[in-house]
C-alpha cells in the first residue's frame, strides 16, 4: 500500500480548526483510492513563542525534512509581532526547504459569487506562479543619517539562478497543464536594473518553449486587466513581490480569500514542499468553529497532485464543487450560510465517499 509521511502544522488561530477538518476530507480521499496518509502533528505557534521564545525549537527544520509534505495552517496572532512569527516558522521553512516557487490557483468556484459582474465558473481559471526565495524581499540594505536627513535602502536580488528557475518552472508547467501561455509581470519602464534583467531572461528561456505563447505587461496594467479581462491569463510568472501582491489579487476576483490554496514548490524534491492557504489565522472569528475550511481542502487536494496522486486530488476537488452546489449543505457565514468548519467538511466528507 502506498503511504506518506505528512508533517502537520495547525499553526494558531483558525489554522487549528481548518487543518484538523481538512485532514478528515484527505484521509477519506485516501481510504477511498487505496493510500495512507500518515500525519504527524507539531504544535508549533504564537503560543510555543510566548511559552518558549522560539517559534519552533532549534531542530525543528530537521524534525521535517523527512517527510513526504508539510501541511500548514497559518501562523501569526495578537500579542507575537507579525516578522518574529513569519521570520521564525514560515520563511525558514520556504528558504531552508529551496520551496522557490509559490504556486496559486485563481479559479472561479461554482456556488460562490465574483465580485465581478457577470463572471461565471469557467471565466476566471488561471495559475499564478510567484518566486518565493529572493528578489525584493531581502534583509540587504538598511538606513542611515537622521531626521531630515534620514535615508533607507532597501535592496532586491535578482539572480540568474534563481530568476531562470522560476521562469523555467512557468513555462514547464504552462506545457505540462496543457495552458500553454505564460505572462510575465514586469516593470523594465520603472525599476532600471532588475527588470530589464528580468525581461531580457523571459525572451531569453521562453524561446526553449517554441510551443508555449509568451507575453508580458508592465505590473500596474496587469493588475487593471485581471479585474477588467481576467479571461486572457492562463499562466502568469512574477517575482517575489509582484507575484505575492497578483496572488492576493487573483482570489480577490473569485470572491473570497478563504477558499484560495496555494503550494510552496521544491520542484527538484530534494525538500519537502508546503501546503497553505492564502488565509492567515483569522483572530477575528478563531475558536467560533465558523471558518471556512475550503482553501485548507483545496490545499491539500494541491498536496495529493505533487504527491503523484492526481485522480485523488482531482475526487477533492469534485467533492468540494458538488458540496458547494448542494441546497441541504450549509456553507460557512463568509458565504452566507449558517453553517460550522467541521459540518461543512463533513459534508465535502461524505460527499467524497459516495462520488
Ligand atoms: P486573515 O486572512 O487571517 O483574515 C482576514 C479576514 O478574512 C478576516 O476578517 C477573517 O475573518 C477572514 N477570513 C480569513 N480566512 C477565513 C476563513 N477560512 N473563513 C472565514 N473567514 C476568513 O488576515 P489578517 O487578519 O491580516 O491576519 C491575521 C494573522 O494571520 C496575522 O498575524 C497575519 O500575520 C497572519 N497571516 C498568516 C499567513 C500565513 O500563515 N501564511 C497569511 C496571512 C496572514
Ligand atoms: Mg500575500
């Protein structure tokens, strides 16, 4: 029997409501296709923070390297300062485990409605691929002079190791989903160095992909032309910045952020790769058993897909969609309904088992 070690992170807040509801959902996937999947829980959180002065203990990366997957919640709560919680579990985790590519669905769901007049299911279907590891977001630079007089720098690093990387993943993965357009965020008319450095890489690895069609528009119109035309976009590429901020935006059309998953790619698999989604730990509404569990789910479907088990992820999914169309399933209150975490993912549970 196929089995995967799984390395579970509820994380705090929500995390430790929607984890444990998802888990439910992938181990029927599991059972029903004939796999096991064998979660292993660490506790790590805000809490070990204020218990311990440490996010994770000083071991943590090795206690997960050998697993098959890490599966996350989110991380971050009132009282721990947002960069401590972020620098201490999150960012080691994607850098140490090389996850340099942060993938994210933007798909239009049946059943949940776009803020965008007139946008169906079918309309807004489209993959953004962020580069996770470098690029704006460093700790190189700093400040200097005070006052008037004060100036900070703030440095980002383009290598071309890393920047053919990520744009080699795109266009991979544009001709392996068989969505063979890839666009490319840029901002060469504004940022001197970095960008026509970027463009000049794009031209340079989108000729290996004499299959695949290739564009690119400056940062600022692409994000007016996913809320004004998002059917054009099949696979768009960005850098750490400009992909984190469209990967917000791209949920952001489908409705809500709740439901959007994404997946932290160690694409040679030297590292486990992470599952998340875009959410955070929701304080506002943690401990009522009200959060939507979707973009857990849909998290883990993504996870069955990297683990080679794509019919599975493909049931999780189809399982979600049919739930979220039924009449006599009650969906959570950020879309509307009365319903609980764990109802909801029960019913995507038995939904799954008689698919
Ligand atoms: P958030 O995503 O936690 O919440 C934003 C709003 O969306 C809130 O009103 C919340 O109730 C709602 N929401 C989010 N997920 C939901 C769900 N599954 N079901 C129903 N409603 C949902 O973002 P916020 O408030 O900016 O951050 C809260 C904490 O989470 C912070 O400490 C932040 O650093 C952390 N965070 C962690 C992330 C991660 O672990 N990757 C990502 C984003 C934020
Ligand atoms: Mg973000």
């Amino acid at each position: 029997m196929r089995r995967y070690s799984i390395a579970s992170i509820p994380g705090d807040g929500i995390g430790r409501e929607v984890v444990p509801a998802a888990i439910e959902v992938l181990t029927a996937a599991a059972a029903k296709c004939g796999f096991v999947l064998e979660f292993r829980h660490f506790d790590w959180s805000c809490q070990t923070y204020l218990e311990t002065g440490k996010m994770m203990p000083d071991d943590g990366l090795d206690r997960l390297r050998d697993h098959d997957a890490v599966f996350l919640g989110a991380v971050g709560f009132p009282g721990v300062p947002d960069h401590i919680s972020l620098w201490g579990l999150l960012l080691p985790i994607r850098r140490e485990f090389e996850q340099y590519v942060n993938l994210r669905p933007v798909r239009l769901l049946p059943g949940i409605a776009s803020p965008l007049r007139d946008k169906a299911p079918g309309d807004i279907d489209f993959w953004v691929v962020r580069e996770n590891s470098e690029g704006e977001y460093s700790q190189i630079g700093g400040r200097t002079g005070t006052g008037e007089n004060e100036i900070v720098v703030q440095q980002a690093i383009f290598s071309r190791r890393g920047t053919d990387r990520i744009l080699r993943y795109a266009f991979d993965f544009a001709r392996r989903s068989g969505r063979r357009h890839v666009t490319s965020a840029t901002k060469s008319n504004g940022l001197y160095h970095s960008m026509p450095f970027w463009d000049e890489r794009f031209a340079a690895i989108g000729a290996e992909y004499p299959d695949v069609a290739a564009d690119q528009y400056h940062v600022d119109i692409l994000a007016a032309r996913f809320v004004m035309s998002p059917e054009r976009f099949n696979v768009v590429v960005g850098s750490n910045l400009f992909g984190d901020i469209l990967s917000d935006l791209g949920p952001g059309i489908t409705g809500t952020i709740a439901v959007a998953p994404s997946a932290n790619l160690n694409p040679e698999r030297r590292f486990p790769s992470m599952f998340e989604p875009v959410h955070g730990s929701a304080p506002d509404i943690a401990g009522q058993g009200i959060a939507n569990p979707i973009g857990q789910i849909w998290s883990g479907a993504m996870m069955l897909e990297h683990l080679g088990e794509a019919e599975p992820a493909a049931l999780v999914m189809r399982a979600l969609e049919t739930a979220l169309i039924a009449p006599d399933i009650a969906r959570t209150p950020d879309l509307g309904g009365n319903g609980t975490t764990a109802g909801f993912a029960q019913a995507v549970r038995s939904t799954l088992l008689g698919l």
